[in-house]
C-alpha cells in the first residue's frame, strides 16, 4: 500500500485519525457485552469456567497490546504513518469478520490475539497528531483524541448491545464494517505525515517493547515522566477492573444504575477533554495543567475510596473527569523530549506501559477488594483498591512535578535536536 508524496495534511486528513481512534474504540465497546456471552455459549452454559476464559482474553489483548505497539510505532517512524494506519485499519476489518464466523473458541481466541496487535495502532495515530500539529496545539488535539476514547466507550456496549439483541455475531459484522470503511475512506484522503528525510531507521532492537522503553530512558526527563504516566495508566485501570463490583457490592446498584453512571461518567471527562483542556494548557502551560488534573484525580479516588453513601460517590464523578486535563498534557510534555522521527517509538512506547497496567491491574485492584472486604482479614474497607489509585495518582503528580521543575520541561519548551535515524 504505497504512500503518495508527503504534503500538508487537509482538514479531512486530520478529521480521518480522529475518526480512525473513534471507530477503534467503538468498535472494542461493542465487543465488551457481546464477547462474554459467546464465550459462555461455547463453554455449554458453564459461567463460572466462562469468567476463566474471558480473564484470559483480556490478558492475552493486553499482551498483545504490549508487544505490538512498540513495532507498529517504529515501523511507523520508518515507513510512514498513513501505510500503518491503513494496514492496521484493514487488518482489524478482517479480524472482526474472523470472529463473527468463530465456529469454536481457539477461533474465537486467535481473532481476539490478532485484534489486539491490529488494534495497537493508536500509537502511530497519536504520532500522526504530533506530526501535523504544533508543540504548543498538541496538549488540546491530544485531549480531542481522549474525546474520541470516551464517546466510543460510552457508545460502543449500547451499541454492541443492542444489535447482539437481534443476532449475536451482528456486533462483529458491524465492527468489520466501521473498520474496512475506514480504511477505504483513508486510502483515499489520507496524506502522508512524515516526510522521507525525517524517518528513522528500523531495528527490530529498537521495535521491541524493552527497544522501545530505552528511547523512555534516552534523558532523566522523559524517564521521570514515563514513570509519572505509568502510575496514572495503573491507577486508571482501577475503573475498568472493578466499578460494576464495587457499586453493587458497596451501593447496592443495579445494572440500569451502573450503565447510567459510566455514562455520565465518560460524558463528563468527553466535555473536559473537548472544552476545557485547550483553554487549560493556553492558561496555566502543560505542566500546571497535567498537575492540576492530577490534584482533582486524587481527590476524586480519596472521595470514592471514603464514600459510604452513592451520594457521596456519585460527587466524586466530576472529580475524576477533571482528571483528563492530565493524559493530554503530559503526552504533550514527553512529545516535546523527541524529534520528528521517534514520535511513533515515544507513542508506541506509552501503549506498551499501558498494556503492562492493563495486565497488572486487573489482579491488583480486584485483589485489594477482595482482601478489604474478607471476613477473615477484618479490615471492613471495600475502599481499599480506591485508596491504593489514589496513592498511585499521588506519586505520579510528586514525581511528574519534580521533574517538570527540575529539568525546565515548560509549555514553551522546544524538543532537543536529534538526527533522523539515530
């Protein structure tokens, strides 16, 4: 798939990535009701080994999340941005058609592998962004980016839902068909980002996610803030990982309650990202503006952590929406520490400490609820797992502010020269 001569990415070139992370995420949330329940079909009814089995898809996605980001992100500092994204973007059109036609569960498993290395691109789109955009513009682009994720997870189960009420393969067909459309509407409108002389060599050394973590260790600064972004991606896994548990459990909430909730919850962080993080970054500079979303983050898991009524809980729900003043800034910070031609290793690197958290996590914060609300352990503390986010989000903003002060890295801060292909 070859790339046509760089030139200014157009409107339309621009609206194309966002719309591409947008039907990536929908096309996930759509998985998220229907997957559970084709596993439990082909598991004969059995929901407890079913819960097994869908532990283990999450784990394996998240793995390949971890090893495929670095790779695409690299190739993409290579070959250019637009012929990953467009394989990416076609390769998970496939995918989805592989698992509506899954007749067993290794089939199911091995389409569920192969989404998870299609869908690593994200790094590369986030590279594209960084691309066309200048330093200054980044931190609110990367914030529209954060919209996108949160309106494809709001609208992706309902969706997903809904058609797997009319046949429960339909929302792979769906999916399948948002992924190849995209990719044929990118074929046509979508320039190259990255010109020639501005990319890099590929190494298969420097695409491998330990490769990828040494660019991370390439100056004390954009060390200092991976490590801050890796205890923010921890903490967030805490949402995913247990809130329907921990509402039902601790509130008594029905499923209605719950889906409402996320709603209002996604939609809050959707407004912020949308129409606040532009204005924040302008204001107070990308490293006020990370450290200030990271303040309301910690008060709002302390809120959760503490809350023994759904009021109080519910309170705690604009708090942690302001916290997504936090992602765009601080991926604006560290895209200032690299040149043109390792943004897709940086972006591919930050997918890969994400897929870590999205393995760790999981059995951390499920494990702490387990243990704070054990008969035996007599602690009485369903907030455990909230407590420890918030801690985690606390140590990210000492360390995150430290290093912002430290090493100068300002919001008018320009990157250090580097040569393409070193």
């Amino acid at each position: 798939m070859s790339s046509p001569p760089p030139r200014p990415p157009g409107r339309a070139a621009v609206a194309f990535v966002f719309v591409t992370i947008l039907l990536d995420v929908l096309a996930l949330g759509m998985m998220a009701p229907v997957l559970p329940r084709l596993i439990v079909d082909f598991e004969g009814g059995d929901v407890e080994g079913a819960a097994a089995i869908t532990g283990l898809f999450g784990f394996a996605w998240a793995a390949m999340q971890f090893l495929a980001s670095p790779v695409l992100g690299a190739l993409s500092d290579r070959f250019g941005r637009r012929p990953v994204i467009l394989l990416s973007n076609l390769g998970l059109g496939l995918d989805y058609v592989l698992m509506a036609l899954a007749p067993n569960l290794a089939w199911l498993f091995i389409g569920r592998l192969v989404s998870g290395i299609t869908s690593a691109s994200t790094s590369t789109v986030v590279a594209y962004v960084a691309d066309v955009t200048p330093p200054e513009q980044r931190a609110a682009k990367f914030g529209l980016l954060g919209a996108a994720f949160g309106f494809g997870f709001i609208a992706g189960p309902a969706l997903g839902g809904l058609l797997a009420g009319i046949d429960p393969r339909l929302p792979f067909w769906a999916a399948a068909a948002l992924s190849l459309g995209n990719a044929a509407y990118g074929l046509l409108i979508l320039p190259e980002s990255l010109p020639p002389e501005q990319r890099a060599r590929f190494t298969w050394n420097g695409a491998s996610p330990l490769g990828a973590m040494a660019l991370l260790r390439s100056c004390p600064a954009l060390l200092g803030l991976a490590g801050a972004a890796f205890l923010m991606f921890l903490s967030q896994e805490s949402i995913p990982s247990l809130y329907v548990l921990y509402t039902i459990q601790r509130y008594g909430w029905d499923e209605a309650a719950v889906g409402l909730s996320l709603a209002v919850a996604g939609a809050g962080s959707m407004v912020v990202s949308v129409a606040l993080t532009g204005p924040a970054v302008a204001r107070l500079g990308e490293h006020r503006a990370m450290a200030v979303g990271l303040v309301f983050g910690v008060a709002g898991f302390v809120l959760v952590a503490l809350a023994r009524t759904d009021w109080l809980f519910l309170a705690a729900i604009p708090l942690l929406s302001l916290s997504a003043l936090t992602g765009p800034a601080l991926q604006a910070l560290m895209s200032r520490r690299v040149g043109a031609d390792e943004q897709g290793r940086l972006q591919g690197a930050l997918a890969g400490l994400r897929g870590i958290t999205g393995m760790i996590g999981p059995v951390l914060f499920t494990q702490s609820f387990a243990l704070g609300i054990a008969p035996a352990a007599g602690l009485d503390s369903p907030g455990l797992p909230y407590g420890l986010a918030a801690a985690l989000l606390a140590l990210s903003l000492v360390l995150a502010w430290r290093i912002t002060r430290v090493e100068g890295v300002q919001s008018d801060a320009e990157p250090a020269p580097t040569t393409p292909g070193e």
